[in-house]
C-alpha cells in the first residue's frame, strides 16, 4: 500500500524542501490554477515564486476545445505570463500523435472530429485534413435523407480513417451517427482524453469523456487517449523539453488523471490540490488506487 | 451450458408443433417485422396466420420515441393490424413505472426528460408533470447564462425529482448538463432501455442507452431500466394480458435485450430472428450468455 501523502499546507520548511526537490513542475490548470472562468488567488504570485526560484513551469491540459495558441490567450487575459512552448493541451497532443505517431498513409488519412475549434487549430498546424468539428452542417437535426446516405456510405467521406473525439458543446446525434458508421467501417479511433466531468463554475459540467462514451458503447471499441493520464502525452512532453523525470513534479486535481500520469510517468513527485476534482477521502480510503506524495488545499498554500 | 437453438426455417413439422406450444407471441418489432422504415416481406402475413391460428400477438417495443398510439399509426401505415392494447412500448412502460411503482410524492414528482414527444405523450396520460424533453428551450447551444444558473441552481426546477432518458435526436450538451446536476442533486435516473443501437435503415444508429451512457459515465449511477431485458416491463405485460408464462414465447433480433427478456421472464419459449442485430455466431461461441430456445432467418419462415 503507497504510504500517505504528506500535507505541505502550513508548513514553510517542508514547503522548501518539497520545492528544492524539482526543477520542473507540469501543472493541470482547470482546478488547479482556475475553476472555469474563475482564476484562483494567489495563483499568479505563486507560479511568479516558482519561477524565482528558478524553476520551469509548463501547463498540460486536458482540455481540448483550445488549441495552444487560445491557451496562451486565457493564460494572458489572466495575468499569468506565458509561452507557447510551455503549453500542452490534449488537442496539440492528439494533433501530434496523428501526424508523427500513427501516421495513416493518404488517402484514407481524413480525420472525422467531434470537438471544437482548438482541435482543428491544431490539426490544421499540423497540415492534417478533417471533417465534422464545427463544421454547421453536423450542428443540425439529422433527416431521413441523413439516415438512407449514412447507411448506403454516400454521405461519408471514404478518405476518413480516424475518428478524434473531444469535448463538443455542440454534439449532436447526426455526429454520433457519422462517427459510429466511420468507427463500424474500420477508423482508427482516438479521444483527446477520457475526463467525465469539467470542472467549470465550481462544480462539474460533461467532459470529454462522457462526450465520447456512446462511441465506445456503440462499438465495444476503446479509443487510443491523448490526455493525461495517457503516457502519449509525457513522451511529447520530455522530448520536447529533456528534463530528468526524477526532479519532475505533476501538480493535479484529478487523481485518476493527473496524479496517475505523474506516478505511470515515474516522475520524482506528485502534488495534489484540493480545488478541484479529488477529495482528500478519496486516497485515504483504504486500498485507495492512486495516492499523491504530497497534497496542499490550494496551490498558493505552497508561498509558504 | 444451454443446448443449441432449434432451427425451424423450412422445416414444417418443426414449424407445427412450435406454434401449437403457445398461446401468445410477445413480439419486438424493429429487426423483426421491420428495419427502420423498410417492412419485412411477409410480415404481415405471417402475422394474419399466426392469429389465424388464434394466437394472441402483443407487440413489445423498446423504443422510446413513440407513444403507443404513434406505434398504432405506424402498424396501421404498414397495413398490420393491431390494437392499442397490444402495444407495450417502453416510453408506456416508463410512464406505468413512475406513476404507479417509483410514486415518489409531490411536490419533488416532477421528470426531467431527455427523449422524444413518445414519452410526454405517455406521462401527460399517466398525469405526469414534466419539463425538458422536446422543449426548444433545450434544443440549444449552452450559453455562459447557463453555466451560472445551472451551477448555483437558479436555472434548475427544484421539484424535479426523477430524470428519465430515453432515446433522444436533439440531445444537447445543455440537456446533458441539466440532467447531470438533477442527478448530483439526488433526482432518480431511470432510463427507458439500455438499447446501444437502433436498427434503422438495413444497419445501426445510436440507441437510447448511448444516449443516456454519458450521464451513467458522470454520476457513477446505473439507471433503472424499464425497457427489455428489465422484468418490470414483463410484470406489466402479465398483469394486463394474464396468460400463462408457460405458453408465451418472446420473439425478437436482440440476445441481450429480447432473448434475455424471456429467459429471465421464464417464458415458455424464445424465438430469435436473424433479421436485426443478432448473428448464429453470437450464440453458438463456447460460453454464450444467451441462447435462443428456437431461430428462424426471418419471422416469416414461420409460415412453414
């Protein structure tokens, strides 16, 4: 059993020596650095005392409605200063994993998106071709014209190999039918990541992952996922920035997103917050799967 | 381990003695006697005979999209013949459940619905009030209002005490997201039927349970289900009909849905057609959880 995490809150010489620990901190943002709109106190100082104390912060988000230029805007819009470089959402993640990873060989390399824009910015960085998204014509009633063309394969476009579903505020049951008959008809099948719920407005709202579950339900097909806690994302992350995994701390909300990405990416630590997603009951309960090493209420706690 | 189905196709003498076992068929329609709009041919004759024969046919549907008296029309547009009372469709046998089992008592009574005008039709006859369903007010994108109103509650109807979702064309993320805070907030989830696809149009499209599949995904909770396989739709079908389990046999495409239904009901017989979404393989693999009692290619063989 993982020995229980040790509370940094309130303790400025533990504080310390957790921060001397590491020279890079990835840090999730929903719930950790904001809650939707809602950017969290102190959170601008304390990435500033991290960066005085020398040390590399990079924001990785599963969030894939933004791409990491919209990142870098929300990041801004809030006073927390920024580079593109620092930034990895599930939409650059998964954009990356088509091109250099998977690498469909054309034609049949057409991706069919459920998803917003962020991922289509990234997939057109990219110079990969899609459908769907948010593209008006799937952002309607489905017709019986719909149902005949899906069914005969006229209405589908045969170049389409990949399926990449994300979180879409504007899912209809047209782009499940679209996407179920591609999934049926051999596409690969990817999610820029698996989170249920979004943290927005201090409570919950459907994630990515319940966004994409009826897919899954349909086909008896599990999809490839780009985002935390999927590994995918910590290569691209070490390979673009070769930092030594011992003195790297994942910094969460979400104990079966972030904190598991930090420990299955043996990173030297994983901090929890409790602005977000995990409760503190959560890893004390006995035979808990995922126990961070430290834990903190808020991430300012960590000013000392 | 259960003994192979029977097969009857072209085997008359077979056909005979199936037929003179039972009193009532119980018979599921889309894949049996239909394939979305498409009627099979030779259902209607082989209904003639069969009542010919004085058997009594009850259709039992877990589509949820339409009222009985929509399955009527539609029998009717078909040229079947049929009697409102021999309808059971699961939208009727979701709104019997909440009006005379769940009785939850007022003013906390009122059903959020996700589904089609089939299920208010049923709770408007059963006195059932209701908000969500076909409302357009729901039928669009989520706005930031909406986040804020359905976070600290002012956009959430306080007596809203159930949420039943059925099979829904217009889901929205704004339905999702108001059903998933009912549920947060206590409400009953019960679901018309867990169907993950529909046949429609010779192949598949989403069905009611991968509509529902993301709130089960959010909340954790599995829903009461009041279409097939679940026996309180049989209980009903018993109370009204009082015929002997012995001599009814269930006819349907579906191992998980149909086949199960009148296994678990402990029918006299199962009938499987190979019309709709079942396939020989499924019950002939080493271990298979459900084994039709008899099968015919299509429900018109039975005409021997």
């Amino acid at each position: 059993m993982a020995s229980p995490p040790k509370h940094l809150s309130g303790d400025p010489t533990a504080i310390n020596e957790f921060i001397d620990k590491f020279d890079i901190f990835l840090l999730d943002c929903d719930g950790v650095l904001w809650s939707g709109d809602h950017l969290f106190p102190g959170t601008v100082e304390i990435l500033e005392y991290l960066r005085s104390r020398g040390k590399k912060v990079v924001f990785v988000t599963n969030n894939s409605t933004k791409s990491r230029a919209d990142y870098q805007k929300k990041l801004t819009s809030m006073g927390i200063p920024s580079n593109i470089e620092e930034i990895f959402a599930s939409a650059y993640s998964s954009a990356i994993y088509i091109s250099r990873i998977l690498k469909v060989p054309p034609p049949k390399n057409k991706v069919f998106v459920i998803g917003e824009i962020g991922i289509e910015t990234e997939l057109k960085t990219e110079g990969i071709e899609f459908i769907g998204g948010t593209d008006p014509a799937y952002r309607r009633d489905i017709t019986p014209e719909d149902y005949k063309g899906i069914a005969d394969g006229s209405l589908l476009d045969d170049n389409v190999g990949i399926v990449l579903a994300g979180l879409d505020f504007h899912i209809t049951y047209l782009k499940y039918a679209h996407a179920y008959h591609y999934l049926a008809r051999g596409a690969k099948f990817l999610a820029t990541n698996t989170d249920s719920t979004l943290p927005a407005n201090h409570t919950f709202f459907p994630g990515a992952g319940s966004i994409s579950i009826p897919l899954i339900n349909m086909t008896g097909q599990q999809p490839t996922a780009l985002g935390k806690p999927s590994q995918a994302m910590m290569d691209s992350i070490e390979g673009k920035f070769q930092f030594d995994r011992k003195k790297a701390c994942m910094v969460g909300d979400r104990l079966d997103t972030d904190i598991r990405f930090g420990i299955e990416g043996k990173l030297g630590g994983t901090l929890a917050v409790l602005t977000g997603v995990a409760k503190k009951e959560e890893w004390e309960a006995e035979g808990a799967p995922v126990v961070p090493a430290y834990y903190v209420e808020k991430l300012s706690d960590l000013k000392g």
